[in-house]
C-alpha cells in the first residue's frame, strides 16, 4: 500500500471526514526533498495501514488548500484527526526519525 494523490474535489472525503488519522503529505513536483521522503511515507503507509492513512496533495495543482492550511515550505506533512490538525512536520527526514515524529499516531 502506498500513499495516495488527493485534490480539492476529494480532500473532506479523504481527509476531513476520514475515521482514521490522516497524514497528508504536501509536495510538489519540483521539491528534491519531497521526492526524497516520497518512498519512505510510502514505506511508514504500508506498515500501519491498519492507524493511519497517508495521502499526498500537490501544492501547485491545489494552491487554495495550500494557503488554506498555512503551507509555506514543503515537503510539509500535516496529520489530522476527526478533521483537526493535530501535528505538523516539516522536512525530509529519515524513517527512523518520521516514525518518532508520528510515534502518537502508529501505536
């Protein structure tokens, strides 16, 4: 399993009204970094798919959600539950130190 896209048109679905805890990751295409940590969410997505669901939003095909929440650097990753932000990342980071950033929300 790996993290999937999600736009305007699906973010309340996805993200908003989601049971579960949400990471989104915002990227862009241009952003080494963001492709950098990429393959490691995708990794955290497919060892905890049962606590938190992982999606991306890419801030240039979605700039109004960008601005919505406050998003100036990127990568940035924003976890939500029941609708709230609960927790900011920003930076590519290795796994080990992402799986401490999130350690609340994968037990």
């Amino acid at each position: 399993m790996t993290a999937r896209s999600v736009t305007e048109a699906n973010f309340d679905q996805e993200v908003i009204n989601n049971e579960k805890t949400v990471l989104v990751d915002f990227w862009a295409e241009w952003c080494g970094p963001c492709r950098a940590v990429s393959p490691i969410l995708d990794q955290i997505a497919a060892e905890n798919a049962d606590k938190l669901d992982i999606v991306k939003l890419n801030v240039d095909e979605h700039p109004a959600l960008a601005a919505k929440y406050q998003i100036t650097s990127i990568p940035a990753m924003k976890v939500f539950q029941k609708g709230e932000v609960v927790k900011t990342v920003i930076g590519a980071k290795p796994k080990p130190q992402l799986e401490k950033d999130l350690a609340d929300y994968l037990v």
